[in-house]
C-alpha cells in the first residue's frame, strides 16, 4: 500500500490555514524545523510517525483526517460516502459512541 505523501501535505498545509497559522508556529507547537515542515507540506520529506503525530496535535486534529485521501480508492457506494461524512463531522467522543453503537448492532446479528 503506497500512501500519497503529496496529499497528505496538502492537507496539513490546508488545515494550518484553517488556523490561521504560519509555518513558523506549526513549528514551535510541533517542535520541528521550518525547513522541514515546508519539505513535508510539498511532499519532499516525509515525516517519521512521532512527527506526523505531533503535526496533528499541533494542527488541532486527527490522524484519520489528515490521511483522508491519501491512501488508493476503493469503491464506495453513494451510501458509504455519505456514512462517512457524516461520521467525520461528529466530535471524536460522538464517533467512539457511534463506532460502539456498531460493534453492538454487529454482534447481535452475527451468530
């Protein structure tokens, strides 16, 4: 599975926006070189997972939100889209609820 470096610096790079932040206090909150933050925005380094970690918690966000995109497609009904952005619009302590709501709901029709 190859992930797609390019859109997930896009997408760190959008959420910074969001935020109204500058490369710089990325960097500060992060506790990584600008140089090397600008390198993983344009896809040309790619960040150790302590880094990419660290990157989302500066950014305010989640993993899953950052990769979004950035793994192959697969094929999705119109359904499955739209489950799951509906699921990624709810706090994360909404998505727990919900993903225990699921398990439950499996286990009871699964023999």
């Amino acid at each position: 599975m190859q992930l797609n470096y390019r859109k997930i610096g896009e997408s760190l790079a959008k959420r910074r926006k969001e935020l109204k932040l500058r490369q710089y206090e990325v960097c500060e909150r992060a506790d990584i070189n600008y140089k090397y933050l600008s390198n993983i925005e344009t896809a040309r380094s790619i960040p150790s997972l302590e880094v990419f970690v660290r990157l989302c918690q500066a950014l305010e966000t989640t993993p899953d939100r950052v990769l979004e995109g950035s793994l192959p497609q697969t094929d999705h009904s119109a359904e499955d889209e739209a489950l799951l952005q509906v699921f990624h619009s709810l706090s994360l302590d909404d998505q727990r609820l919900c993903l225990d709501f699921m398990e439950l709901l499996h286990n009871r029709l699964t023999p």
